[in-house]
C-alpha cells in the first residue's frame, strides 16, 4: 500500500499536469470501508482541454514506461476516461470528472433533479448525483485553487430534495415486480432476476437517500442499507438470497416475486416514517 507521503507526491505531481485542477482519493479507500485488496482510487477534477500527452509523460514517470491513459471520453459518458496503473506496487486507478459537469451534478442535486444513465459496469445505470456523492465522500489530496475543495464542502449535507426525489422513485421497485410477474408462465428466469435486481437496487438508493446518507456505485450497496439504521429487518440478507436463488419453474419465481415485494413494501415503510 502507497504511503500518505507518497499518495501526496502521486497527487501532486498529477496536478501539475495542464487541465488538472484537482486530485482526490475516492471509493472504498475515502469511504474507509476498503479490504487490503483494494485498489487506491484517484480522481482526477479537470477543466478541458486535459492535455493527455502531458498526462501519460506524468503517469509513466511515477508507474513506469508500460503506464498509459484514455482520452476523454474513451470509457463512456459517465466513467469517462482514466488510466489503471501500479504504483510501487500498488493498483491505482486514475479516473477522470470534467469538473464543470460535478458542479451541474451537485446543482441538480440541491434541487431534486436527477436521472440514471446507461454506463458499460453500471447495471442498473449510473445516476447523475453519483458525481455530486463522489465530491462529498472524497479526501482532497491536491487543490491548488481550493475550488474542489470548497465543493466538499458543500456537498458534505445530502440535499433535502434530492432525499425527497429519491424516495419518490421507489414506486419502480414495485412496478418491476409487477411487470416479472408477467414472464412467470414462461419460465423466464432471467427477465424476473433482471427486475428484481432492478428493485432491490431501487430499495437500496432509497434507504441512502431517506437516511442522508451518498451512494455512488451498485457494488455493496445492498448490504450498505440493511445497516443502516431503519433498514427493513436483515434487508441484506434478505436481498441477497432472493438474488441468489431467483427460481426457474413458475412456483418458484412466484416465491421469490412474493417475498421481493414484502421487501419493497417494508422499504416503503421505512421511508415514510420520520427522520
């Protein structure tokens, strides 16, 4: 694992980089919920144009010749683009935030707006406030102009209306269960798994939300909300077995399609009690 010192000396010669205007530590490691496995997750906040020439001379110097990074853009609309490097031995992937469009996230965000977007990795779709969650939970490593930082700041108290927009979408959860009920006759395993993963996603962002709390990626987020105070009984658990054995007969698939919308119904119900 890199040293504090030397995650420094990472961010700050990142940030010398034309373009760059910040460098944070995301995911797992900014959050503190990591396993020694885990990769060091560094967000690069950027105004076009990023000169990517001067960014791959950067990356090669600190992770060796082989070191390389995408253009903008490369890995998709909401990803963006990055690079997957080894730093002293360490997995440290560089991804890449125009920084005008954090701001729009966060923006949209204080007045309730947002949307899920179809991203490559993102099954259930990558929403427009992840950007806005990923400003709030980060740890600022570099940020000459403070403007990053300042946006931390700020986003550190979860938007009353996007709580309340979140929340209100829960009503696809028990739409997706209805809708694979329809694919029971036939045996259709995989359109009933694809709804019910669907849902409990949807359970899972709402309990976040109801709770103040960010989530930025699909990965652990299920078992995140059943501990979150409030949360349904053993939601995790719970979640996770339906998942896990979805059924292929038709009785079977109205089992799991039965105890999925108990789960939705609990949800709800702990969604509207008071904070």
């Amino acid at each position: 694992m890199l040293s504090d010192a030397r995650l420094l000396e990472v961010a700050g010669r990142l940030v010398e980089v034309p373009g760059v205007r910040a460098v944070v530590l995301g995911g797992s490691r900014a959050r503190g919920d990591h396993t020694a496995e885990s990769d060091v997750d560094l967000g690069l906040y950027y105004r076009p144009p990023l000169d990517v020439d001067a960014l791959g001379a950067a990356v090669r110097d600190l992770a060796g010749p082989e070191a390389r990074v995408s253009a903008p853009g490369e890995w998709g609309p909401w990803v963006d683009g990055g690079g997957w490097l080894r730093v002293d031995g360490t997995a440290v992937d560089v991804i890449y935030r125009d920084l005008e469009r954090v701001r729009r996230s966060w923006q949209d965000a204080q007045e309730g707006r947002f949307a899920w977007h179809a991203q490559a990795g993102h099954p259930l779709g990558v929403p427009s406030f992840a950007y806005a969650g990923e400003i709030a939970l980060a740890v600022v490593l570099a940020d000459p102009s403070g403007e990053v930082t300042a946006l931390h700041e700020e986003a550190a108290a979860y938007p009353p209306a996007l709580r309340d927009a979140v929340v209100g979408g829960l009503w696809e959860a028990a739409f997706s269960l209805d809708v694979a009920a329809k694919a029971v006759g036939r045996g259709d395993a995989a359109y009933v798994a694809g709804c019910l993963f669907r849902a409990v996603l949807l359970c899972a962002h709402a309990l976040h939300a109801h709770a103040g709390r960010w989530v930025t990626n699909e990965k652990g987020a299920v078992a995140a909300a059943g501990r979150l105070p409030g949360a349904p009984r053993d939601l995790g658990e719970r979640a996770q077995a339906l998942c896990a054995a979805v059924g292929v007969k038709p009785d079977a698939l109205r089992a799991t399609l039965a105890a999925a919308h108990v789960l939705v119904d609990e949800t709800v119900a702990a969604c509207g009690e008071a904070s």
